[in-house]
C-alpha cells in the first residue's frame, strides 16, 4: 500500500505535468521539463509513474473522474427543469467547470490523444452526457457538441464576464442563432457542399513537403521535427529540403504561410463565384470543414502556433483581411445579428465550431461523407439556434 507521502506526491507532479502542458505542446514535453518544474530528477518521476504514457494515463483519468462527477451533479439538478431550463443549467455548469479547471481545457482542445483506457472512459462520460442532453432537449449529437463549442469558445474571449452573465448571452446564441430574416437560404446546399470541397488529390511535389512538414511537426513537436524525419516522411533526402528551405525555422514558418496563402486563395476563388450571403456563408462552413478533414495536421499546426502566440514571423496573405470583412459586411447589411461581438470574433467562432466538430468526429472513426454531411447541422444552428435541427427532425 502506498504511503500517504507517495500519493501527495503523485498528485503534484500530476498537478505540474498540466501547467506546463498549458504551456507547451505536449508533444515537446518531456519527464525533464516536468522534473525540472519540481525540482526533482527526471529518474524520481520513474517511481510514480510508467514514463510519459503512464503519466498521461493518470492525467486523462482525473479528467474524466472530474467530468463524471460533475455531470451527476448537473444530473440531479436537471431532473427537475423544463427544457429551457436544462440548457441553461447546463450551460452554467459547463462554465464553472471549466473555469475552475482551465488546465483540462488547454488538454482536451490540444486534442492530445489519451491513453487508451482513459480515452474509452472519458469518451463513455461524454456519450453518457450527450445522449441524455439529446433525449431531453430532443436534438442531434451535433446539436449538444455545437453547444460545449460555444462555451469554451466564449470562456476564452469573454474571460472577465460573470458566470450568469456568460450564461446568459450563450443560452441566446444557442436559442436563437445569428442569422436575422434577411438571411436567405442557401440555394442548393447539396451543390454548394460539391462545389467547395477541396480536391483529395489536389498535392504537387511542393505541398506534399509543406504536409509531411506539418505531419511531423504535429506527431514530434516543434523541437523534436528533425529533418531526417520530415525527409523520411516526404520520401526524399535530408540535402533536398535545402531545396525549399534553409533551416527548420524557416522550414516551419514558411509552412504555415505558403499553406495559409494557397487556402486563402482557394478560398476567395470559390467565395467570390456567388451572389448571395447565404450561399457565400454555407460555402464558408464547407471549405472551413474541407481543410480541417483533408489537410487535418496543417490546420492543427496552424492553431497550435496561433494560440502560443508565436505569429511574428508569419505572413498575412494579402486577402486575409477579406475573411473579416465579409462577416463585417454581413452584419453591417443585417444579415446577420453578431450579439455583441466583433466580425472578428464572429469568424472565429464560425471556424473554431466547424473545426473542432469535425475533429471531434475523426476521434470518433466518422466516414468522410459523414463529415462531410455535418456542414449542414452546423450551419443551421449557427444561423437558426437549436430550433433548426429540431424543425429539421420532424
């Protein structure tokens, strides 16, 4: 039996490993970086844990007894609420949790992959939550993921608001969406979702490079993507990367802004080919969800240097300002209600929501057609609220 010394102890280096996770990917994370944070040598981690899996292991595990936890108490509070209610609560909830527990947020939105039997439980805590949410709101799954979206994306953006206020105004966004009446239909959802996916072949010599750079990147981390394993990965030699690039760095950044730019390029080539807000909105759900399913580690890499900040370095492509300035001119034209928030923000939210729902659905082994088929529920309640997909069951 372990002493009650040992335990205190695995709890702390437990309660370390997830603030330096918070700052650092944990890809590049190593037992030293944890033991150094501790003052204790990377050997004495050794005798709590089975190296880094086993500590991730114990990470994952506090997650989900937490989660557990703390869905029965929403539970039983909820059992008594009308449906307006129960999303309510469950909003609150979410928000408390989450913001006494912002270290599990920055571990969960890495999309670390969990250790096995951590992964199946908290999977099985969140299906448990999800379908009861489902059977007692009469929704999607899509529906209720849409909703824990709109919470973590407001928890970072409106981090000074009171609880009931936050509350408030996502249980508005939920409930009623952006669009206003001015915001027509798209025109032919099937052909918009044909038209704007990006080609699954569509890899000259250069971007399978630029994708096996972000692939490593990804897997390794940022220090540990050495150029023998990039080499390895694009099927060429070490001395042919000097061919693009000089050094790693400039192999990095350069991924990120000729990727970004090709995107951006794309992007307003298909945007620009209809007339109606609609059809551009729809189309923007559909290629933001093309990217995320068939460039995923290019997106992921993008997102993982966005959030640290580290952006000096990057190009802006010369139409990037474009994205904004169509949710600005949407919400300027009463297309449509941004509830306070910026055009930049509103574009934001629009890319977190679809990316992370598709992401959510690739841990989750989903077709690509399945994906693919999401674009339309996510639209739909970004426009609509939760009234959208409950019209669209009867």
């Amino acid at each position: 039996m372990k002493s009650v010394k040992h335990l205190n102890r695995k709890e702390e280096i437990i309660d370390t490993a997830f603030k330096v996770w918070q700052l650092n990917c944990f890809t590049s994370t190593s037992l030293n970086d944890i033991a150094e944070s501790l003052g204790m040598t990377k050997q004495a981690i050794y005798r709590y844990f089975k190296g880094k899996s086993g500590l991730i292991s114990e990470m994952s595990s506090r997650i989900t007894d937490h989660y557990r936890s703390n869905f029965r108490d929403f539970r039983r509070i909820a059992e008594t609420e009308s449906r307006d209610q129960i999303v309510r609560e469950f909003i609150r909830n979410q928000i408390e949790f989450f913001r006494n527990h912002s270290e599990y947020l920055s571990f969960l939105i890495s999309k670390i992959r969990l250790a096995d039997e951590g992964r199946r439980n908290f999977i099985e805590v969140i299906a448990e939550q999800t379908g009861y949410l489902q059977k007692e709101l009469d929704v999607k799954p899509s529906a209720v993921n849409y909703i824990l979206n709109l919470i973590v994306f407001y928890i970072f953006i409106d981090s000074l608001k009171s609880t009931e206020e936050l509350t408030g105004r996502i249980y508005t966004l939920v409930t009623e969406g952006f669009g206003t009446e001015l915001l027509a239909k798209p025109s032919d959802p099937e052909r918009l979702l044909r038209e704007n996916r990006i080609p699954e072949n569509d890899m000259t010599e250069e971007n399978k490079v630029l994708q096996s750079i972000s692939e490593v990147v990804m897997e390794e981390g940022p220090h540990n993507a050495s150029l023998d394993k990039i080499a390895k990965r694009a099927g060429m030699t070490k001395s042919s990367l000097y061919f693009y690039f000089n050094n790693k760095e400039e192999m990095i950044t350069e991924t990120i802004n000729r990727q970004t730019e090709a995107f951006t390029e794309y992007y307003f080539e298909k945007i620009s080919a209809y007339e109606e807000v609609g059809d551009q909105l729809f189309a923007h759900f559909v290629l933001t969800a093309s990217m995320t399913i068939e460039r995923p580690k290019t997106v992921s890499m993008i997102h993982w240097f966005i959030r640290r900040g580290i952006g000096d370095s990057f190009r802006k492509p010369t139409e990037f300002e474009k994205y904004r300035v169509f949710f600005e001119n949407a919400a300027n034209y009463r297309y449509l209600n941004t509830h306070g928030i910026t055009a930049d923000q509103l574009l934001l939210l629009v890319n977190f929501c679809v990316t992370f729902e598709v992401n959510n659905q690739t841990n989750r082994d989903l077709e690509k057609e399945s994906k693919y088929g999401l674009v339309h529920d996510l639209y739909d309640l970004f426009v609509h609220g939760l009234k959208a997909l409950q019209e669209n069951k009867k």
